[in-house]
C-alpha cells in the first residue's frame, strides 16, 4: 500500500506560512516553492536502497553505503518546473522529463501535449513534482502517460494537498507514494482551489497575475 506523507518539520511550516502569505512576492515565492521541495526531497528519499561499497580514506579502507538508483524528476507544467531545482539540489545526477496536459473543453479529459521523458525512465526511480494536489485529475494523467513510457517506481511530490486529490491519486495509482508539506482537510471551492490554500502556485511562481 502506499503512503501520504504529510511534513510537520518546523522548517516547512514556518516557510508554509510565508507561501500561503498573500503579501509575499513573486520572487521570495518562487525561492520557498524551491526550499521546500528540496526539504520535502529529503523526506521522500529516506527508504532509497543503498549498496554497501568501499572507500579508501586518507587514513584507512573503510565501508560505506552508496546509491546506485537511477532518479528522474519530471515536474508536470507549468507549476511543477518551480519544484525542480530544490529536487536537483539533492538530486544533482537525476535526468528531467517535462510533462504538460490540458483539459479538453468538451470531453474535460486530460489530453497530453508535451512529453519528454529519459529514454530509459522504465529503469529509473521517478519523482514527480506538481505543487497543489487538488482534483488530482493532472496528477493522475500525468503518472498514467509515465507508466505509459514503462516507469514502474513513482513517487508524487506536492506542497499541498486536498482531500479530494489524495482520495482520487491514491485510488488511480495505489502504488505511488505521495508527499505533501501541507495538507488542506477543508478541501476546494467552487473555483477548484485548495481551502485555504495558497493561491495560485503557477501564478505565484512565474508572476503571471
Ligand atoms: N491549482 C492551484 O494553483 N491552486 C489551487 O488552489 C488549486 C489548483
């Protein structure tokens, strides 16, 4: 079964508290959105299988555990691309995918119109990045187009969620683990947005409004 992971560490709650800040700007925005991916990365790499090898140091041979995993980071756009650097700081070798989809006016189906995955993404460990679990609707098609592509590891990285998106994720794709800063149990308004959320993550990030 997979896990919803909910941070309560201080540093992401005190840096949640300046994103849900309506009077932060687009800069200082943009810079947490990236902190916190990085401290939610920590998080989400804790279980990352490691090998046990040698190294020599300056005074002796000795063991050490290293990982030898593949990673990939594929943030969904456009919200998803202001998560990628925090997950690159930790993560410097991964390889990054782009994801991008639109609702359909009239069927209101996800329709992918851009992908590009590593060519060997079946092989790799996939973290994918979108910073507000809502619906879940993108979440979901996203992850269906990189299974698609034969990823069979796949963990989901948000900065918050809704009920609504987790019960939806969770039932799509019970095997991918997911991870929130923040969790928002009022669920979305009329509008579609998380309550009380923080707005408009892509807006916000790219200062578009
Ligand atoms: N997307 C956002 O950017 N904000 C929300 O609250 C919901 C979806």
């Amino acid at each position: 079964m997979s896990e919803f992971f909910v941070s309560n560490h201080p540093l992401i709650q005190n840096k949640m508290a300046l994103l849900r800040n309506k009077e932060t700007g687009t800069k200082e925005f943009k810079e947490i959105i990236s902190e916190v991916a990085m401290l939610l990365c920590y998080e989400a790499t804790r279980n990352i299988e490691l090998v046990p090898s040698k190294v020599q140091t300056p005074i002796a041979e000795t063991e050490v555990n290293v990982i030898e995993k593949k990673f990939a980071v594929v943030p969904i756009l456009r919200a998803g691309v202001g998560m990628l650097d925090g997950l690159l700081a930790l993560m410097p070798t991964a390889k990054v995918g782009f994801i991008g989809l639109y609702r359909d006016p009239e069927t209101l189906k996800p329709v992918e119109y851009y992908c590009k995955l590593p060519k060997d993404v079946a092989d790799m460990e996939v973290f994918v990045t979108d910073p507000m679990l809502a619906t879940g609707g993108t979440a979901i098609a996203g992850i269906n187009f990189i299974k698609e592509r034969g990823a069979k590891k796949i963990t989901f990285l948000c900065i918050l969620a809704a009920p609504e998106g987790v019960k939806a994720l969770k039932e799509a794709h019970p095997d991918v683990d997911i991870y929130a800063a923040a969790y928002d149990s009022n669920g979305l308004n009329d509008h579609g947005y998380i309550v009380p959320g923080l707005g408009d993550a892509g807006d916000r990030i790219f200062g578009t409004k």
